[in-house]
C-alpha cells in the first residue's frame, strides 16, 4: 500500500514540475527582448529538467502600457512583473488590455 501511494505522490510530482525564468534587468531590454530570451532558452534547453510544456518566461522590466503588447503578445514571453505601472490603475488596466488571448 506504501509503494502506490509512494508511487502517485512522485507521479503527481513529475506532473507538476514547472519552470518559471524571470528576468528582471537594470536597463529595459525591450527592444531586444526576443532575441535575449530565445538565447537563454537555447541554453536552458540542453538541461535535463527542460520541458516546453513547462518551462515559462516571465519579463520584468519596464513593463508599461506603451510596450505591453509588443512584449506580451509574442510567443516567447509568458507572463510580466510589472513594477511601478501596477501601482496606477489606469495603467495596469491598459497593461492587463493589452494582451491577446
């Protein structure tokens, strides 16, 4: 009886696994935000623990209405750490628009 429910706690484990990357910088990276996440997937794809279906980028840095949509609405980019602009409603609401589901 231990070993099944050893067995499907390790299953449901294995399940669950999920990678989350988040990269915030000191200077916005938005203008080459593709191109800097496409080459640390590149890298952390060769690791054993990678997974497509659960490895997930999320962007911080200078996250604003203004860019919102060219950072979230890419393939690449999961989710954002928004600073600042989540304090504004206005702003946040406009952020949380922008994005095409």
């Amino acid at each position: 009886m231990n070993l099944s429910i050893s067995s499907l706690v390790l299953s449901v484990a294995k399940l669950t696994l999920m990678t989350f990357l988040a990269r915030e910088s000191l200077i916005p990276i938005s203008d080459n935000i593709i191109e800097v996440l496409e080459f640390v997937k590149g890298i952390i794809s060769e690791k054993s623990f990678y997974t497509e279906e659960n490895t997930f980028f999320i962007y911080g840095g200078s996250v604003s209405p203004d860019n919102a949509a060219e950072i979230l609405n890419t393939k690449i980019v999961n989710g954002a750490l928004v600073g600042g602009a989540s304090l504004d409603s206005e702003k946040f609401v406009k952020i949380i628009n922008s994005i095409s589901l």
